[in-house]
C-alpha cells in the first residue's frame, strides 16, 4: 500500500516538472509513515516539505500543488494538509478490505522482504548469569531480543540468537560454596551462612541434589573449613572459595560448579521456552577459560601496540579509543577479569563470520560500552558492526519517535 501511494505522490511531482512548475530531481523513496492519531489521517508524508528548497516554494503551497494534481484512484478517501507542509492521507474502506486478500494468500510470508540480503546478524540477549531464576527485567530482554531476531528475520537477515552463559568467575565460585554450604548443613554440620552468599530456596533443593546422588562422601569437618573468617563480606568468601577448593581438590569442586550451572541453566531454558523464547546458540564463557581464546585475544592485542603492564597487572590502552581510563585485562595474580572474557567473546563472534553483532543488556552495562567497543577496534575489526540496546525500557527516548525494533534495523 505504501508503494502505490508513492507511486501516486511520484505521479503528482512528475506532473509538476512536465508543466514547468518546479524543476527538480524526482526523489527516488517517497518517505510515507503511519500516522501516530487518527485523526491526522492513516498516513503522512513530507516530500512537500523535502522539495520546497530545490522548487522554491513554501512547503504548504507545494503540498497544495502536489495533492491538485493526484490521479483519480480508489485508495485515497481525503488529503490534506497540516502544520508546515506535512501531507495527511485519509484512506477509503476499499483500500484495507483490497488487502485482505493479499495478506491471505501470502500467509506467513505477508510483510517480510528481501531487505537484509542475508547478512548475518548475531543477537545475544537475556544472558542472566546462571546463578539464579530468571526476573522480570529478563523477561523484558528476553521479549525485546526474541521480538528484534523475528523482525530482522522478516526484513531479509540471516539472524541468529544467542544466549552468553557466564559460568566462569568468582560468582560461578560464590555459588559452589554457597552450595556446599547447604550440603554441609545436610549431612549434619551447623555452620553460619554468609549474607553475602547465594541465599535462595533453590540452592538448598541443589545441595540436596548433591546429597542424594553422593550421600556424605563430600562431607569435611567445619573446623578446618569456616575457624578463622575474615569479617569482611568480599573477604569472607573468598577464603571460603579458597579452602572448599584445596579440601575438595578441583575435580569435585568443579562437579558442585557444574551441577549448580546445568540444573540453573535448565531452569531458566524451561522458562524461557514457557515464554515461547528459544536460542540458536547457548554459548559458554567457560570455553573461552578453558580453551586459548582469552589468551590469543590477548596476545594479537599485545601484538598491535595495546597492551602495557602496571603494578604487576596487564592493561588495555583503552584510552586510545575514547575511554575515559585504561582497564585491566589480567590481574596482578594472574586471573583474568570479566573485560578479558567479553574481549575474547567478541572477537569470537566475528570470526564466526558474523556481519554484525547486536548486544541486548541491561542499563548497568552502559559504562561498558566504549571499553568493548575500543577492544573490538583494538583488534582490528570495525567498532560500527557491534551495536548495542537497553532493555531497561521497551522504547527508544522521546526524540528517536521508533521502536527499538526499528531502529535496530534501520541502523544495520
């Protein structure tokens, strides 16, 4: 429908330059939207307002002009007018029951082009830690994220989801000991759980999982494990962490990490599927620990001049690309911190031959925008093909006047 209106409003300029009323260049799209109330018609367009310069003419006096010289067809009921030179369409009945049949006999098909040539998209989203059930705000992202990959889907793009586990770090860690803590409780020990801890019903019902499948065979004397805590919070667990992994050595420690993970990430799957959200890729931040791809990432960034050390730490100049400080990359001891991780995962999406690369997070994420997007550069890959949107709110503010779903593709 949009196509036959610029056909007509095309119709209506064409005539204007044959008569000699105005000399200018036909447009080549005729910008036609949806209007926002009803009684401004069912939609506007502002070529009148576009063309007035190069034909010298007021906007309202062209727009006039343009609608004189309409040809007679059975879409438009009425135009008129409005404000500085915008054109409102008023539509007959004849021109939405004519739809009916098209949409019918499209089916699934009825909106969707060839836009997006294929190119491939990746769309990570939700990507709650594994820590815990999914919440509301997830939700958001998970309706937000599933809604942009169907759209870009429809406009013609090879669009992939992908859900980014994080199951590697001190809160996979936290969530061990704070499982074994509970399985401790199980087989009879009474210990003090820290506040700071993982605290919901659902680690209790993974200890007792542990404890069906294990019976006490884990089970260690509390005296050589919580004698002498740190009473700070942060502290106390870490040393926490550090004792549960030399009593239980790190093949059973990571078998508690493990069992916590799976039967998290199940849980959320299973929500996730009642919600009619499904991922193409589940991808685990463990891989990129386990496998080479931090330290590769590392080095190619060591490679091209970025990296520096200081106070026995391994910084990223990510200064050099607009960040307000340099970050750490590898810490003094050894460990590599979460920027390390999203570096590598990065670089991993791009080389999966990825043409763009679309993140959905939450609003604490918006200082780290230009770290990540300083390593991609760093790395050698265009900053541009890595875009980012908020799913604090289902809207764009006030004066983008789109959707996110629209200006996600528009932006591709």
């Amino acid at each position: 429908m949009r196509q036959e209106l610029r056909d007509l409003l095309n119709f209506s300029i064409s005539a204007l330059i044959k008569e000699g009323v105005i000399s200018v260049d036909i447009p080549t799209n005729v910008h036609i939207e949806r209007t926002r109330q009803r009684d401004h018609g069912d939609f506007a367009c502002n070529i009148a307002m576009i063309l007035a310069k190069p034909a010298r003419m007021k906007p309202r006096d062209l727009a006039s002009l343009l609608l004189s010289r309409l040809p007679q067809n059975t879409l438009i009921d009425r135009t008129e007018v409005a404000g500085p030179g915008f054109i409102n369409i008023f539509l007959t009945h004849d021109a939405f029951h004519k739809l009916i049949p098209v949409v019918r006999k499209a089916r699934d098909s009825y909106g969707c082009s060839d836009a997006g040539e294929q190119k491939r998209i990746l769309v990570e989203f939700v990507s709650a830690n594994p820590t815990g059930p999914l919440h509301v705000g997830h939700g958001r992202g998970a309706a937000y994220g599933d809604a942009l990959v169907r759209v870009l889907r429809a406009a013609g793009y090879d669009a992939a989801s992908e859900y980014y586990i994080n199951d590697a770090g001190r809160q996979m860690d936290i969530l061990a000991v704070s499982v074994f803590l509970r399985y401790l409780e199980l087989c009879g020990e009474e210990c003090e759980f820290p506040d700071n801890a993982y605290q919901g019903d659902y680690v209790f019902d993974i200890a007792a999982s542990l404890h069906r499948d294990l019976g006490e065979e884990l089970r260690q004397p509390l005296d050589g494990f919580t004698a002498s805590l740190p009473a700070d919070g942060d502290q106390l667990l870490d040393t926490l962490i550090l004792r549960a992994k030399t009593l239980l050595g790190k093949e059973r420690f990571t078998q508690i990490h493990n069992l916590a993970r799976d039967t998290l990430v199940i849980d959320i799957r299973k929500d996730l599927s009642q919600f009619r959200v499904t991922f193409d890729h589940w991808f685990s931040e463990n891989t990129l620990v386990t496998g080479n791809a931090v330290a590769r990432a590392v080095e190619k960034l060591t490679e091209n001049g970025l990296m520096y050390e200081k106070d026995d730490a391994l910084w990223l100049r990510t200064t050099d690309y607009g960040d307000e400080k340099d970050r750490v990359v590898i810490r003094a001891n050894g460990n590599h911190t979460y920027f390390a991780t999203d570096i590598a995962y990065h670089l991993d999406k791009f080389e999966r031959g990825f043409d763009h690369a679309i993140n959905i997070w939450g609003a604490d994420h918006h200082g780290y925008i230009k770290r990540v997007k300083a390593s991609i550069e760093g790395l050698g890959q265009e900053p541009e093909r890595l875009q980012y949107y908020w799913c604090n709110s289902l809207y764009c503010t006030a004066t983008e006047k789109r959707s996110l779903c629209q200006h996600a593709v528009a932006s591709l």
